[in-house]
C-alpha cells in the first residue's frame, strides 16, 4: 500500500483542487497531456456522453470488450465509496498505491507547467498560472495510468456535457465510437437552456468520419443528425437501426432481444434493472457493432457473457430478500421518475418503506413528487458529504404535501436500519435521493475499506 504520508499529501492535493471549482474548457487539459506525451494517443477509445446512462452503458461496453479478450480500462465519474473505483482496467480498480503515484505524476507535471508560465511571462515573479481542475488532473492521472498498462480500449464517461469535457482530448482516429445514450434538460445554467443547446454540447464528442450510436429522439436527435451530415459521421440510432423488446424481467435482472440491421441477439441478460437500462443495453449493442465495422473482432459469446457479467453497483441494486431491499442512487427528477416506473412495473412487495436523503442543490420537489405516492412510510436522513446535504426538514415539508407519514432519521445508517425494523418480509425498503445516500446505506452490507472516499467528490459544477 502507498504510504499514509503520501496518501494524506495526495489527497489534501485533489480537496484543494475541489475547493477551487471547476471549468469548463480544452485548453488546460490539452496543456497538460501534452506536457505528460499525450497518453490518451496510446489506446484506443468509446466515449459515452448523454443525460443519464452513460455510467451504466460504460460498464457494460467495457465488460463485453473484456469478455472479448481485450485489455480494457474503463473511467467513470463520480463514485460510491472510493475514488479508486473510477479508474479501472478489467472491472478491477486502480490501486490505492498506483493511484497516489499516478495523481503524483501529474501533479509534478502541473508544478513544472506553472514553473514554466511564472518565468515565461515574469522573469520567474509573480505570473499567472491557470491550474487544471479536479477533473482534468483525474482525466489525466486516468490517461498515463491506461498508457502505463498498455491496455487495448479505453471506454470513458464524459463528466459534463462533452465538447469542452476533459474527456473529449482523444483524437479522431483513436476514437473508434461515440454514444451519446439520451438528451433531457440538465445543467441548464452551464450547457444551455433549452434540449437543442444540450444537444449541440454534447455532440461535440461526435468526430469527423466517426461511427456515432444514439438514443436521442426529437429536437436532439435533429442535432446529432445535422452534426453527422457535417462531420460526415455514421449515425446509427435506437429505435430505427437498431431496435430491442424485453421478453422477461425481475429482480435478478432483465431478458431482451435485440435487432441490429437484421442481425438477431435472442435472449439476452442483463442484471441491471428497469426498461432504461435495456435502451442503454441496445446503445451497447449498437457500440459493438459499430466496432466490428472498424474491424474489432468480438464475437456473440462476448457480448453475451458481457451483458451477463456487468456490475454497476448503487443503481437499482438489490443488497437484501425478505424484506426486499433496494438501493437506487437517482439524482434528479427525471432519474427518480425512471426509478418509480420500475417499481410500478417490475418489483412486487406488499408495502414500501422510502428512505430518502438528497443534496441541497437538487430539484426536491420534483424528487419527491416522482416517487413518494409509492411509499407507505418515509424516513427522511442526510447524507454526510460536507456542505451538500440537503435540510431534512425541506424534504420534509415537501412530503406533507403528499400526507405522508414520516420521520426524520439523521444517520444513513440508523435511517436503513430504522426502515428494516419496521418491514414485513414481504415489504420493500427503497433507499434512494444520491449517490452518497446509497454509498453510506450500502455499507452495511459491503463494508467498505476505502481511504480515497466521498469527501474526493467533485461539486456540482465542473
């Protein structure tokens, strides 16, 4: 293991780096690859952008192209417990060891960069130097980390937006596919007010000749589809050249068809739940076989196995039977109504028991008005991520409008627990409203090691 000294320096280093705040832009992390030899040229690479799904889509291109043989590393962003979790290679995360040497080494790069600058523009005194976010330093920790490994395919989530993400740096030719999974409003003080803005931002990971798969419909689908006429980029989309049907569903996961250009996948499984999950399951499908046009070779056995074996951890995640116990890290409205569709359609139970804790710069009203008519009782509780808990007692007040019964429980923890005292085993208890919510909830039953953990999460802004 890395040395406490050196961990506790690095991760001081990335808090001060979140203190900071973030930017969007190209140009500091263009800098600061190209001082570190562009690593990102080493491999090949999927980039996944869109609204909501791109975490669990990324999971799942990854698992096939690992089932295929191929050494894949996979980033993603934010994370449940540790920060460790975003940089992966083969479904196994960077060690703590390899990621404080990793962060060291860019963090060196940065040093001499900003040496660089102060004497360029002041002899040496006094000049100014515009640092790399938390974001761009994790990107490229996360590029020399994949080029040291010499993997085959990196697959990355976009953090926000993606023509000025930090993840956007990788060149046309390396970047064999992109997908963007859905476009709905997000952001909207940063990537736009209206689907079409959103849209536009997120088309700039489309690249010129590229193979570009898509869930999007509507105003964002005509985006992407004028985009690809001007970049001369292949467009192919769900629900036209590629189309899916569900054949069965539980709480063990979901069976679909699938259907690319008249090639036919029959039955196949993916533990994730919920009918989203299996749109981001055909843009997977649609991202395989764009590679195969690029002439990867993954044959239907890997897909297969790929889909079987993805794991994607705090996203509709069944910890416990009898009571059942679900854990659902929906974080936003949109998220929230997608969860309550898949309890109305896919979970049996004879009561819900809701706990519920979400940050303070969330819409809760629209949260709570998603998915508390389900609940029989809630326990509101509050994540501990310092400064972005959300008062209780304005979750509170917002679940007196549906009259519902509930209680205020301050410890995740002590809130679960609470929850399982009062279920019957035929009862549901659904813990949802963050990511830190589920991270804390999810402890008792994984217990967690980690010492790179939520306080290493981004804010809301990058």
């Amino acid at each position: 293991m890395a040395k406490k000294a050196q961990i506790d320096d690095v991760a001081a280093y990335l808090q001060s780096l979140n203190q900071m705040g973030a930017k969007l832009g190209l140009e500091r992390i263009a800098k600061l690859l190209d001082a570190l030899g562009r690593p990102q040229d080493s491999f090949r690479t999927i980039i996944v952008g869109g609204t909501s799904g791109k975490g669990s889509t990324v999971a799942m291109i990854s698992s096939v192209l690992t089932e295929a043989g191929y050494r894949t590393g996979r980033y993603t962003s934010p994370h449940l417990a540790s920060i460790t979790e975003r940089i992966c290679i083969d479904g196994k995360k960077i060690s703590e060891k390899d990621f404080a040497r990793m962060i060291t080494v860019v963090r060196e790069a940065v040093d001499r960069m900003a040496k660089t600058e102060r004497e360029r523009t002041s002899g040496g005194v006094g000049g100014v130097f515009d640092h790399p976010t938390f974001f761009e330093v994790m990107t490229a920790a996360a590029f020399c980390y994949f080029k040291e490994k010499k993997i085959d395919f990196a697959v990355l989530e976009v953090g926000l937006g993606g023509r000025l993400d930090a993840t956007n740096t990788t060149n046309d030719a390396n970047t064999l596919v992109s997908v963007i999974t859905n476009i709905s409003l997000e952001h909207t003080a940063i990537l736009g007010d209206t689907v079409e803005k959103i849209a536009y931002e997120k088309a700039g990971i489309i690249r010129d000749g590229g193979l570009v798969v898509t869930a999007a419909r509507n105003e964002a689908l005509g985006v992407f589809e004028r985009t690809c006429s001007e970049r001369n980029a292949r467009l192919l989309v769900i629900g036209k050249g590629i189309t899916f049907n569900r054949v069965d569903a539980g709480t063990d996961g979901q069976i679909f068809d699938a259907d690319f250009a008249g090639k036919r996948y029959e039955h196949l499984h993916v533990p994730l739940l919920g009918r989203h999950q299996l749109e981001n399951a055909a843009c997977v499908i649609g991202a395989i076989e764009a590679l195969r046009l690029r002439g990867v070779r993954i044959d239907d056995q890997a897909i297969m196995n790929g889909l079987k074996k993805t794991r994607w951890p705090g996203r509709m995640e069944v910890v416990q039977k009898k009571p059942l116990v679900i854990l659902d890290g929906a974080k936003d409205a949109g998220a929230m109504g997608r969860l309550r569709e898949t309890i109305e359609e896919d979970v049996e139970y004879q009561k819900m028991i809701l706990v519920i804790g979400m940050s303070s710069d969330k819409n809760i009203a629209g949260m709570v008005d998603a998915i508390a008519p389900l609940a029989d009782k809630a326990i509101i509780t509050a994540h501990k991520v310092a400064g972005r808990a959300a008062d209780m007692q304005i979750i509170a007040g917002r679940m007196e409008k549906h009259s519902m019964e509930h209680m205020m429980v301050p410890d995740v923890k002590d809130a679960v627990k609470k929850a399982l005292s009062l279920a019957g085993k035929d009862d549901l208890v659904l813990v949802t409203g963050s990511l830190f919510t589920v991270a804390e909830a999810r402890e008792l039953w994984h217990k967690s090691k980690a010492r790179w953990g939520r306080e290493l999460s981004e804010t809301p802004k990058r």
